[in-house]
C-alpha cells in the first residue's frame, strides 16, 4: 500500500532555513544541508525547499545548494520559489532536484504549467496554493488563491476560487498540488480539512496539505478524514516539538500506513 | 567503469550522485562504443515512453543497448522501455523483457501518478541477487502513471490498486520502476546489488 507521505519544508531565505507564523517575522531555524540530512536519516519521506524571498524578488533561487542537497540526501526532493521559465526549471532539475512547484509565475499565465509539463513530464511539476479563507457578502465561506505570499508588502489576493484552480492546474498539467491553507499556518490548531477535503475531491493528482499542524493528531485526522496524500510541516519539525520517527510510530500504531 | 545513458531528460544527476555516494564513478553518455564498452549500464528515464524511444532512436542507440551484454539496469522509464510495448502513446519499446506497459486508472479511485514510497514484495523462486539484504514489505519511492505488468521476469512486485513490476531481470536486462537513487538505504543497497553483481563488457 502507498504510504501517506510526512513532509518537511525548509522554508529558505539568503542560504538559510527560516521560518515565520502566518509568513511573517521570519526566524534562523538553521543551516540547509545539517537539517536535509538530518530529516533524510529521521525518516522523513520528501523535503521541499521554498525560497520565501525569491518570487516577489524577481529571482530565481541560488543553485549552489541544491546541487549540495542532491549529492548528499538519498530523498526526493522538490525545490519552490521564483521558477519563471523552462530554463531557471532545468537548471533546478539538473542540479538534482527531482520536482519543481511553481505557484505565482503560474497564477501570471497558467501556460506555464503545461509548458513545464511538456518539458520534463507531470510528474515533476507541483503546484503550490497558498490560499485564505474568506467570508462572502452573503456569509459563506470562500476559499481564495493569494499570491506573492513569499513578501507580506506584496502579497495580493489572485480572486481566483481556490478549488476551481486546483481543478485548472490539474488540467493543465500539473502532476502534484500542494495545498497552503494561510489561516492555518503558523498557529498549529490542525490542517483545514473541511478545505482540503474540497480539493482532494477536486483533482484526481496527489495533494499536500500545508499549514496548521502541530500535534501529533494534527496528521492523524488528516489522513483518517481526507484522503489526502501527504501532511507537510517546518516549525512542529525543525524545532523538535514532534520528531519524526515519533510520528510515524504514532500513525503506525493508529493502523496509518508509513514508512518507518 | 559505469556508462548512464544520458536520455535527454531531466534527474539525470540524482542517478549519478547516489553512485557517487557509494564512492563509484560514472559517466553519462550518449556515444555507443563508450556504452558498450562499459563495465554496466544505466538506463534513466523520466517523461514519456514516445519521447524517450524517439530520443533514443535518434542517437541510434536501440541496436546498441540491445546488443548489451554487461549488466543493465533500467530505472523508472529506463524499466519501462525494457518491455514490449507501452500503452503511452502505443509505443514499440526495445522488446528486451516481454509485456506491455499500460495506465493506472483513476477511475479506481487512485490518485495518479502513483507518487511515493510503497512496498516490494519478491516474486518468483529464490531471491534475485538485486534483493541481497533488503527485507521484504521494504519501501521504495515511486513515481510513474504507466507501470508493466508482473510476470515470470518479475523479481518483485508491488500494489497500487493492480499488482505491477516494481523489479524485473531477464538475464543482463534489469529494471526499477521506483527510483533507488532517492530511495534511501533501500534504493541505496539495490544499487550496491547491482554494482556487485559480476561485470560485463569489453571495459
């Protein structure tokens, strides 16, 4: 049986690994290869890296490390953050980096996920969406795509419908979707499952929930009530709050299939 | 000496990294007088069976890598294009080991591609040499849409919805559907089976 996959994200600004509570006050959290190889040997199934600075910058993300990650880590891996072309793309995957997510420059022209697609196949091309829970005039919930999210001075709702761009990035091409849910993040009180639930249902692709875990039922219930693929944290892991081989012990002995 | 088969696709490097780390050296290559001539070889692939036929074709290396007597080892695609035929595409592939490729179905209620780690499980009688030391049920990483059926080439096997070839062998011809370079110690001791295994070539 396919395991549900525990993701590590390695939010990455100037070289190092940061992380802020809802993608702000950015804090050290430590150096990129200590903390990949330390995440490869706890267990972890798959890293991403996500350069916060790198879109709003204009900048693609710097190569030396992960060419350094690729030599040294025996996990996938997938690299985030300011990909506009096919040419920043291949250079990633040719440093070793086995996916690419993409997420504001595909919000700008969303051609650019079957481009990315035709070049170097579905299964590389992940699509990040950061989204936000709004209220409607009438009172419903909304779920709202934003974009720029890497720079607080510059994130901007994109007033697409969360689900619907699921959906498109699916159709487009996309082989994975990760799925940011902005309320959630930083706060630790659990994934949105009622919003990840929408988007599983949408897509016939693997989704990533991200956002908002921060105990150890946190990934239980995702996994028991979703159907959802993977559950994706940094802070809970990056600090030690919840180890990973304690994890999936945790979800093991809860009849949750994982790799120990 | 170990000769990759540069394909022209993209994660070439993960391959030759994770050879690095098992402190050997390799070269990646399209020329087939080096790939003939190396000790073993090494047949990446990612994309689409089409695409990788054709490229291969091109570089006039499907008479080459049919003619291989050294051990070969074909891994995601790379196994794929070791069988008949693929359903992507409807494509005639180098014929080395017998069966046709076809889609995983998410009319079953799977999400495709199948994307992560999943179990092997061995086939057949006795252990293939690929397996030394890997327990069995271990967990390997996967990533494809299209996967070959199992069959008695099958060394082992693994479920997503069907049973399909997670590892096949056919004399010299061997192939991963899952990617032992990002497989941890698992990927790790099935490429060290392989580099272990007796050589072949003029090298």
């Amino acid at each position: 049986m396919l395991t549900k996959r525990i993701i590590a994200c390695l939010d990455v600004r100037d070289g190092r690994v940061v992380k802020g509570v809802q993608f702000r006050n950015h804090r050290d959290m430590g150096d990129i290869l200590e903390l990949s190889q330390r995440y490869a040997d706890e267990g972890v199934d798959e890293l991403v890296f996500y350069d916060i600075t790198a879109s709003s910058d204009g900048r693609v993300v710097d190569k030396s490390w992960v060419n350094n990650v690729a030599r040294r880590i025996n996990i996938p891996f997938c690299v985030a953050g300011g990909i506009r072309s096919i040419k920043d793309a291949r250079a990633i995957l040719n440093d070793g980096a086995d996916k690419i997510s993409v997420n504001s420059p595909a919000l700008e022209r969303p051609e650019f996920i079957t481009e990315l697609a035709e070049a170097f196949g579905t299964q590389c091309v992940v699509v990040g969406i950061d989204s936000r829970l709004e209220k409607a005039a009438n009172g419903s919930d909304k779920y709202v795509v934003y974009q720029y999210t890497g720079d607080e001075t510059k994130t901007i709702s994109s007033k697409r419908d969360t689900v619907a761009w699921a959906a498109e990035a699916e159709r487009r091409g996309a082989g994975e979707i990760v799925l940011n849910c902005m309320n959630n993040d930083g706060v630790k009180r659990g994934y949105d499952l009622a919003q990840l639930r929408l988007v599983r249902e949408a897509v016939t692709i693997p989704v990533i929930a991200s956002g908002g875990a921060g105990d150890y039922p946190h990934f239980a219930e995702l996994f028991e009530t979703t159907g959802i693929d993977g559950g994706l944290a940094a802070s809970v892991f990056h600090s030690g709050q919840i180890p990973v081989p304690d994890l999936k012990r945790y979800l093991r002995d809860r009849d949750i299939e994982v790799r120990l | 000496m170990i000769a990759i088969i540069d394909s022209g696709g993209a994660n070439i490097a993960s391959v030759r990294f994770a050879l690095e780390r098992l402190g050997v050296d390799s070269v990646l290559t399209a020329d087939p007088a080096v790939i003939s001539s190396a000790e073993r070889v090494i047949l990446p692939g990612v994309g689409a069976a089409p695409v990788a036929m054709a490229q291969l074709d091109r570089a006039g290396l499907v008479e080459c890598i049919r003619g291989l007597t050294q051990p070969v080892l074909g891994i995601c695609l790379g196994m794929q294009l070791l069988f008949e035929r693929s359903q992507e595409g409807d494509t005639p592939l180098l014929g080395l080991v017998g069966g046709t490729c076809g889609a995983f179905d998410p009319g079953m209620g799977l999400t495709v591609p199948h994307m992560g780690w999943n179990r092997l499980v061995p086939q057949g009688e006795g252990r293939h040499p690929l397996l030394a030391g890997v327990e069995d049920g271990a967990h390997v990483y996967f990533v494809h849409s299209y996967a070959a059926p199992v069959s008695a080439d099958t060394v082992a096997s693994c479920n997503y919805g069907v049973d399909f070839t997670a590892l096949v062998a056919r004399g010299n011809f061997m192939g991963a559907q899952f990617h032992p370079e990002r497989s941890g110690p698992v990927g790790a001791r099935i490429l060290g089976n392989f580099l272990a295994l007796p050589a072949g070539g003029k090298g």
